[in-house]
C-alpha cells in the first residue's frame, strides 16, 4: 500500500503569487557558524528547523518513503560531515536542498535507470501546444476538501516525468531560484527552464481533469 | 506575438522575467486572445496550488529515526 503523502499543501485562493522563501530565517548563519565550532545542539536545532521540508523534498523527488526517508537521513549526516567545507557563499538551507535533491535524484537514477535521465536534450515544441483546454470557474481548488485536494496533487505528480518532476519540485515547491536548481541538478540555466515549462504546462493539463467546472464534488 | 509565443514565454511571464517590450507584446495578446489567457490563468493556479507556504510536519516515526541516527553519528564523533 502506498503511504499518504499528505506533504504537497495547497494554499489558499486568496494568497498572492508566491513570495520568495521564508524558510531560512536569520539566525540561520549562527547556528551554522556554532555547529562548525563543535555545538551539536546547534546542528540539532538546524535539523528540527528543516527536516519536515527537507522529507517533504526527498518524498516528492523520489515518490517512494523508503527511499525518500533514506536520502533525508543521508543528507542530514552528509552535511553535518561536511559542515567545514560549507563557505557560506549561499544560505545553508540551499546548501541542504541541494545535497538532499541529489541523494534523492541517486536513489531515483537506482530504482528508475531506464526512465530518468537529465541529459538527454528536449527538442521539438510539439508538447508546448494545450490540451485539454476548458474553464475551471473562480476558485476551482476551492471544490475539494483539504484532503481531496492532497490526493489530487499527490496523484498529478507522481505522473509527471521524473526528469520534469525534479525540476518543478525545486523551482516551484521549494522555491530555489533557476540558477541554483541548475547547480544542484548540474544542468544549464536553459535546460532548467526548459523543463520547467514543460512541467508547469503539463501539470495544468493533468490538473484540467479535476479543476474542469463540473467535476467537482 | 502569436499563440505559439505566448506559450514559450509562459514560464518567463509568470516569473517576471521577460523583458518589458516582450511582456507588453504578449499582455496585448492575452487582451483578445481568449484560449491563451485561460492557460496563462490556469498554469500561475497551477503553480499556486503546489507551492507550499505552510509548516508540514514529519511523521513521528521517520523524526525518531532521523534523531536516533544522527546521535549514534554525533556520539561516534565525540569518541
């Protein structure tokens, strides 16, 4: 049986375009600079601050609990072995996100080898053309249950290509600007939004199917 | 701009990135063009709904092995 995923929230209609990230406050930089001087308090503390998100990444790279819980765990030890070589050019938590997504992306590359692969180029812009175009009415996710509405975004990601699924979770869901998302995934700033195009346009296109006006409850 | 252009510039508009004489080129499009309006609309909901703004938390059981590794880690050190 698969676990409930329950970790893709969705936000309220009446919330604005997203805001950038909040997520690493400001104390952040004396956490770290305490956990390289040995306080392992304040590593612990770094990891209760962004263990759910850190999982909540992980989940929805890999799609599988087993897996997303291995690569969290992973990244976690990782960077508390690797704290020293952090220079701190970047925050820490992009740092994490970016150690976190390629523990994920190792354990998708081993359960998937055949259907995953960032390298290969997109070309043709066949699949940019819509589908499925049809009115959803004001508020469509207003329809469905909170818990509905988990279900339904959980089951429109899982179908999403691996290849476009990674580069939508840490442009859209955990907010890493292009040029980071290429740097953790090792791709060019054009192939990240290149993918994230795709993903967008086809997630719109899986989401029509519930969002259409008539389907809901 | 024709349809097709909006298309590949979705991406770019809703970020804000695109450049002023190209957002303005396709904010003229979205005036008359009906159907591109409608995936401009339903793609930023797209991306609204799978933001998460808010605190998630973990399931007890993967934070208590999550914790229990780490300090069998951080003991390991401090031997």
């Amino acid at each position: 049986m698969r676990p409930p995923i329950g970790l893709l929230m969705p936000l309220s209609a009446t919330n604005p375009h997203r805001l950038p990230s909040s997520v690493a406050r400001d104390d952040e930089h004396l956490l770290v600079a305490a956990a390289k001087r040995g306080d392992t308090h304040a590593f612990e503390e770094l990891v209760n601050r962004y263990e759910a998100k850190i999982f909540r990444l992980t989940m929805n790279i890999t799609r599988n609990r087993e897996d997303a819980e291995d690569a969290m765990q992973d990244a976690f030890l990782k960077s508390y072995a690797h704290l020293k070589e952090f220079q701190e050019d970047s925050r820490f938590y992009t740092w994490l996100v970016r150690i976190a997504a390629n523990e994920a992306l190792m354990r998708l590359r081993k359960r998937r080898p055949n259907q995953f692969s960032l390298d290969e180029p997109i070309e043709g812009e066949e699949d940019l053309v819509p589908r499925e175009l049809e009115d959803w009415g004001p508020s469509p996710e207003q329809r469905f249950a909170q818990s509905e509405m988990h279900e339904i975004l959980s089951q429109v990601i899982d179908k999403l290509e691996p290849d476009f699924r990674v580069v939508f979770v840490l442009r859209d869901v955990e907010e890493l600007s292009t040029e980071e998302t290429a740097k953790a995934l090792g791709i060019s700033i054009p192939a990240v939004k290149s993918r994230l195009l795709r993903a967008r346009l086809k997630l719109r296109e899986k989401l029509n199917r519930y969002f259409r006006q008539g389907v809901a409850n | 701009m024709n349809c097709k252009g909006v298309i590949r510039e979705i991406s770019d508009y809703l970020d804000g990135e695109l450049e002023l004489p190209v957002r303005q080129e396709l904010e003229r499009h979205l005036e008359h063009c009906v159907d591109c309006k409608m995936v401009v609309d339903q793609t930023r909901l797209t991306v609204d709904v799978f933001c998460d703004s808010k605190t998630v938390e973990l399931p007890a059981d993967v934070k208590f092995r999550l914790h229990d590794a780490l300090h069998r880690r951080l003991q390991e050190k401090s031997n």
